[in-house]
C-alpha cells in the first residue's frame, strides 16, 4: 500500500513541474480573461523561477464573492490577486 502512495506521487510530479509552455499562464492573458479563467476552471498558472507553471487555487471566484463567508473564522474577504499582460494587480479571486 506504501508503494501505490509512492508511485502515484511520482506519477503526479511531471504534472506538477509541468514546463511553462504545456500551461495557460496569467501573465499571457489579460485581466478579463484570468477571470474569466478562474471563474471556469476554479485554477490558474503561475511562473515559478521563470520556469515552471504553478497551480493557483486560492478562495473562491470573484463573481462569487458574496457567497464567502469569513467572519466564522474572524477575519474579512480579501482579494486575491496575478500579474496579468494589461494588469499588474487582476484580483481573480476573494479569499478569508
């Protein structure tokens, strides 16, 4: 049973590392289509050491705001955000 852990988290690692190219990186879009993005498939890329394309996954989308509830946990939304082409600061998400 440990080694079905051990493979599945090797086979997982080439996806994780995936080269920049094989993505769709904020960076390349534009702010509205990072939200839009974000809204479709709840995840967008990032560049990790100009290198690598890295998985965000971070509260919920932004025309879903309304429906976070933060105060439980005692603390206010805030906005999450990624360098796009046309903005330095897109807010994609609102997280607690």
């Amino acid at each position: 049973m440990k080694s079905l852990g051990l493979l599945l988290a090797l086979l997982a690692l080439p996806i994780a590392t995936a080269p920049a190219s094989a993505q769709a990186l904020a960076d390349q879009m534009t702010c509205d289509q990072a939200v839009a993005y974000y809204e479709k498939h709840g995840v967008i890329y990032v560049l990790a050491n100009g290198k690598f394309a890295v998985p965000l996954r971070v509260g919920v989308p932004v025309s879903q705001a309304k429906t976070l509830q933060c105060q439980d946990r005692g603390t206010t939304p805030r906005p999450y955000t990624v360098a796009t082409k046309d903005a330095w600061r897109c807010t994609i998400a609102v997280s607690c």
